[in-house]
C-alpha cells in the first residue's frame, strides 16, 4: 500500500454538515471528511486538466457525481495537532424555503421573504493534512499536478493545496499501539474489545461503488468530466482521536514508522466487510 500526504491550507472557517442533522441547527465534523476530500481533489484534478468546473443544481434529479476513481481512497483531511484549531458556534440567518433567491440578492426591495435564525458552527485550523492511499505507488504520481491549486471545500470554506509528498509513501501492515492518523471504523474498536476515551464518535458515509463498473486505467476519471460511477452513500460508525492519550488503540496499521493508518478504515471506504 502507498500513500500520499496532502497538506492543505485553509483561508477561511469552514463548515463539513453532520447529517442527518436538524434544519436549524447545523453542526460540523473537526475534520474534513473522506467523501469531502475526494470530492475536493477530484475537482482539482479537473481545474488542473486545464477544464471548467462542472456545474451543480440543487434538488436536480439523478446529478453526477464527481469524486476519485476507486482506485484512490481518500480517506479524509485532519488539523495538525501542533497548530490551533476550534469550532466556533454562532447564529446566522437563512431562508426558510429552499426555492427562493431573495436572501442571496445584493438589494433586496420591497421582499417579504420568509428568513429563520439559524445555530450555525464553523471548522477553524491553521492547517490540515490530507491522505491518498493507492495500492500502486505509479498510479499517484498524477496527484503532484495539484500543488498550488485550491477550490470550494465543503459546505462552507476553501482551501488550497500547499505541499504534496514528493513521492509516495510506502507503507507495511504492522499492529501496533498507535495514534491513529486517520479515522477508526468503530467496528474496528469493538471487535478488539479497546472502548477508549480521548475520542469522539461520528456518524459518517462512504460511497457505494457500482459493482458493474471496472476500475478505470491511469487517470480516467480523475483527469477528465467523466462522471465517477457512484449509485449512493452508505453510512458508518467512526472514532476520532484528535488528542493524544496514555492508552492508545492496537490495531492493525498501514505504517511507516510516522503514518498510522488503520487497515479496517480503508475496508469499509471499498465497500469491503471489516473482519
């Protein structure tokens, strides 16, 4: 297994929406999640191809997907622990209809829209750092194309692509009590009987590949507009170690010697069943 280490520069708070979550009150993961992630790079991809963005609408029926070709996993962007960061909760007002466009106007005259107060948190860090596994080290060279480049991220924020590892990482499985660097499937963590403190837990989603489609060759659908060929979104339990702790987890690893990432996380990003 290979891996690339994306660090990425924030310019602004963001927010990564929990769902299922309350209309009112929209509340954000520490962490830029695995499906965010994918979705971020896939659109440098296509900025750094030299193409135009692909557009999106709300509520549109059936629209494509674009995201990493499943032979990159991204398994998610994490703040560096050295570096501050927080959420910050604070109250925003929203339209109450998602069919109308007066709250968005420079000038509004004469509109009764219909606004609600909204509780609304926002993602701050001075840096976050990203992964890439692949299972071939040649099929992550594409990825050294990004650096420099940025776009929308999430929900609300943007960020930058500020420095790539020169070369992929190689890394071997090894279990080993660790910090993880990524997140933990609960699955995992209830099958090794360790219930640990110093995490929190969260509800998160994973994409469910279509089993028809072969893995594409080189950069096809990475490099491109090709629609990526996801049929839905699969949810899944996860721990998020963000600070560090005297009792750490035993698990199976992907590491070397610095990475620790867990083998069951990249299990359940390939729709594989943890065991």
């Amino acid at each position: 297994m290979y891996v690339l280490k994306f660090t990425i520069q924030p310019t602004a708070a963001m927010t990564f929406r929990i769902l299922p979550g309350s209309i009112l009150n929209i509340a954000t993961y520490p962490f830029v999640p695995p499906t965010t992630l994918s979705g971020f790079l896939r659109r440098l991809g296509i900025l750094s191809a030299n193409l135009d963005l692909p557009e999106t609408e709300i509520n549109k029926e059936n629209p494509p997907i674009y995201a990493l070709p499943p032979q990159y996993l991204a398994l998610g962007a994490y703040p560096v622990p050295d570096k501050w960061t927080g959420v910050h909760r604070t109250y925003r007002k929203g339209m109450r209809e998602f069919n109308h466009d007066a709250f968005s106007r420079l000038y509004i005259q004469d509109s009764k829209a219909n606004f609600q107060l909204h509780t609304w948190e926002y993602f701050l860090a001075e840096e976050l750092v990203g992964y890439v596994v692949c299972e071939s080290a040649a099929g992550l060279e594409a990825f050294q194309q990004l650096k420099g480049y940025g776009c929308k991220l999430g929900k609300e924020g943007y960020g930058v692509v500020t420095d790539i590892s020169e070369k992929a990482i190689a890394l071997k499985q090894e279990q080993v009590a660790a910090h993880p660097s990524t997140l933990v499937p609960m699955e995992a963590l209830a099958q090794s009987g360790q219930f640990l403190g110093g995490c929190d837990i969260y509800n998160l989603y994973r994409y469910q590949w279509e089993t028809s489609t072969p893995i594409p060759a080189d950069t096809q659908g990475f490099l491109d507009l090709e629609p990526t060929s996801i049929s839905g979104f699969v949810p899944f339990v996860a721990a998020y170690f963000f600070h560090k702790m005297e009792s750490l987890p035993m698990l199976d690893y992907y590491t070397n010697g610095e990475i620790y990432i867990p083998t069951s996380l990249i299990q359940v990003l390939k729709g594989e069943v943890y065991a």
